[in-house]
C-alpha cells in the first residue's frame, strides 16, 4: 500500500514513526546502553562456561540489572520523548498539518520497538548460548522464553508509563523522577512481596523457576493478563490527557 491510499493520519503516524526512530537510533545513550549490554552478554557467557554456578541465578541476576539499570534509561528516553518538545510542539503541529493522535502514537510505537529490539536482541542470545555451554545449566528453553516475554512486557509498560508521563509533566524531570519513584517502588515491592529472604538468592523471587520450566500457567496468564490490560490502556490516557492539553 502506497502513502497516497493511507489515511492522513495512518501516513503521519508511519511518517513520525520512522522519523523518531531514526532519532534514537543517533542518540549516545542508546548506543551507549547498547556497548555496555553487548559486554554484559560476552562476559555472562565466559562466566557460566567456567563457573559452576546455576545459569538460572546467573540469568535471573542479569534480568534484575537490566530491570533496574536499563530501567532507568528506558524512564528517561520515553519520559522526555513529548515533554522536550512542548516548547514548539503547538507550531509544528499546526504548521505542518499533524494530528495530536498519530503524533502520540508513533512515540509510543518507536520508543517500544526500539527499547525491544536493544534487550532481546542482547539478552535472548546470551540466554541461549548460556544454556548451551554452560558448565551447570539448569535453564529450558520455555523458561527462558517466558522469563523474555515477562520482561519484554515490562519494559513496554514502562515505556508507555514514561510517555505518558510525559504527556502529563511539562518538566521533563518531574516526569523522570515521579516515574522513578514509582518504577523503583513497584520493584521494591515486588521483591519484598516475593522474595523468600533477604540475601543474593533470596531477592530473585520466583525468577530462577521461571527460567527452569517450573511457572505455573496460571500465574503465568495472570502476569501477561496485567500488561495486557496496562499496555491496551496507558495509550488511551496518554492520548486523551494530550488531546485535552493547550499547546
């Protein structure tokens, strides 16, 4: 299908998509976030190939890292990908004809796909090629799928609570900090929900069982149920709130 049978706004939203991709893909901190998961990743793989550590542990310790390290930079990429440009944002969307939806839309598609393709394609190859070679790997296929699928949901919610937030909060680092709290929070809460004890085992939750085969559906429906429901309605908010915005 060609530009001229599209829709105006389907034609901007694909239009904004491939601009505000192209934009994050230049930027340093995603490069950068990138150089330092691809070392992550080779150094995962030298350590489960010499040490007898269970790769479930080992997995489950790089996905916390990247929940709260990556996290942070995945706040701070969606979180200012509105609120930077509100400055001239009601010019260049009368001038040139864009619509509020599509402009919110395509934000939220590439801030994702981007965020996506920078973790699964680091971390489902060191996954794969740990349980491979490692000296004592206790990890299956199917759990490692799920345990991906978990985080690969995650960071899309992420992702579209940061948007949002920048939607709400003209101050891009108001967003970045309230949406730190409660991101930073969420995971506090988890691991005291969860975690059977306190020490470097304990904190990992259910996490290492997940990556062995062992969830159980019905919680693992019930966790993909929740990102579901937050995915199909942060966009819905983030648009009205936009919408109802005076630029």
């Amino acid at each position: 299908m060609n530009k001229q049978a599209m829709s105006p706004n389907v034609s901007t939203f694909f239009v904004m998509l491939q601009y505000d991709v192209s934009i994050l893909l230049r930027s340093w901190i995603i490069r950068f976030w990138f150089s330092v998961t691809f070392i992550a990743g080779i150094v995962a793989i030298v350590v489960s190939s010499y040490y007898a550590d269970d790769t479930s542990f080992l997995v489950s310790w790089a996905l916390l890292l990247y929940a709260a390290l990556g996290g942070f930079v995945v706040l701070v990429i969606s979180t200012s990908a509105i609120s930077l440009e509100f400055s001239f944002l009601g010019d260049t969307l009368i001038s040139r004809g864009i619509a509020p939806t599509p402009y919110v839309l395509a934000k939220l598609a590439a801030r994702a796909l981007v965020i996506l393709t920078l973790f699964n394609v680091i971390v489902a190859p060191t996954a794969f090629i740990m349980q491979t070679n490692a000296i004592s790997n206790d990890m299956s296929v199917f759990g490692i799928a799920v345990a991906l699928i978990y985080w690969s949901f995650m960071l899309m919610v992420l992702v579209f609570l940061g948007i949002t937030f920048s939607v709400i909060f003209d101050n891009t680092l108001v967003g970045v900090v309230v949406l730190a709290v409660v991101w930073y929070g969420g995971m506090g809460g988890l691991i005291f929900i969860y975690a059977p004890s306190w020490d470097h085992f304990g904190v990992l939750g259910n996490l290492p069982l997940v990556l062995q085969g062992k969830a159980l559906f019905s919680e693992i429906w019930t966790i993909l149920g929740a990102g579901l429901f937050a995915l199909i309605t942060l966009p819905f908010v983030a648009v009205r709130v936009f919408n109802a915005r005076d630029l």
